[in-house]
C-alpha cells in the first residue's frame, strides 16, 4: 500500500487501496463498525465509518494498520491477533499486489508458508463446511482434507501453491490451481463460496 499509493486498484471489487486501508483500520478500531462487514443489518453504520476512516490523510491511514489493534481491543493480544489476522492480512496483501499489472507469482518466506499451511489446517474444515463435495487441499509438498465427502457425493483435491489455496478459500480468482476428480465433482467443487 506504502509502495503503490491510496487510488491503486485491489481485488476487491470497487475498493481502492484507501479503502482497504480504512476496512483494516476499521475492523480493529471499530468493533460496532466491523459487524457490519458480516451482519448486513448494521452494514450502513460499516459504511458511513468507513467513509470517515477513508477520508483521513494516506499516511495517517497507513499508519492505523501498521499499528494494528489498540491495546483496549483483545485482537492486540499475540496469540487473538495471529489467529484472527493471519489470514486476513496475508488475503489483502494478495489483494493489493495481484490487482497491479505486472503482478508475478513468489515465492513466501518459509515461516510465512508453514503458518499458513497450519492455519489452514486448524481453520480449513470450518471454512470448506459449505462444499457439497470432499475436498483436498494439496500444496506439493502435504495435503489437507478439508471436507470429508459427503454420501452420494465424490472427492476433488485441489492442487496449487500454499498462497493460491488460501486465496481460494477466501474467494479471489487470481490463482493457479488445478481441480482433480469427476467432472460432476470439480464443477460443484468450483462453485463453493467458502468466504462468507
């Protein structure tokens, strides 16, 4: 976001990164802002405080994320702020970069790839839940069973890189993966929103 500047574009339809900027600030700023990105009866009250975060100057905006959480906020705490923001920080990263041009797939840090990967392993049952199909999750080096299948249905393993899977899993289509299995089977696998 520092590199790029607040107008750039993001993956998340309509959004600047000003805007994803102001969602992150307000998530760990606003709890009764925040609710409104998952419960659409308060989502007006999202979208007025987001309106005011959007409108602070750039750097004071930045400066609200890297800050992160406040201490009163319990999403502070080490172990609440790597479990909730894991995920969410590293999918609007992606957002960010994968929305520019020139964009190129790379290679993550080690450490980045194996919290992934673990987080994954915790979280993927839940965020898979939805699937009408088995899902396998396969990033070349283990495989995560994310849903087990269901009766009458078959299993589609779903291969990519650690990144492209989670991208998955929350909903963004600039990856590579590939899907495995009966063509009934893939195409219901395709058609599952695991990001809500």
């Amino acid at each position: 976001m520092r590199d790029l500047g607040p107008d750039a574009p993001t993956l998340c339809e309509g959004w600047t990164t000003k805007d994803l900027a102001a969602h992150i600030a307000i998530r760990e700023r606003r709890p009764d802002a925040a609710l409104g990105i998952v419960a659409p009866f308060v989502a007006s009250h999202t979208t007025s405080v987001m309106a005011k975060y959007s409108n602070k100057p750039w750097k004071e905006l930045l400066h609200l994320v890297e800050e992160g959480a406040p201490l009163w906020n319990p999403l502070g705490l080490p172990n609440l702020d790597n479990a909730a923001n894991l995920f969410e920080m590293f999918v609007h990263h992606e957002d960010v970069r994968r929305a520019a041009a020139d964009w190129k797939p790379r290679a993550l840090h080690p450490e980045l790839e194996t919290a992934l990967w673990e987080r994954m392993a915790k979280n993927g049952k839940l965020m898979w839940r939805r699937a009408k199909v088995g899902i396998v999750l396969d990033n070349g080096t283990s495989q995560i069973v994310v849903k087990n299948s269901p009766a009458n249905a078959g299993t589609v393993m779903i291969s990519g890189s650690t990144a492209d899977l989670v991208l998955l899993t929350y909903g963004r289509k600039e990856i590579s993966v590939t899907y495995s299995g009966e063509d009934v089977d893939v195409a219901i696998a395709k058609t599952t929103n695991c990001a809500v």
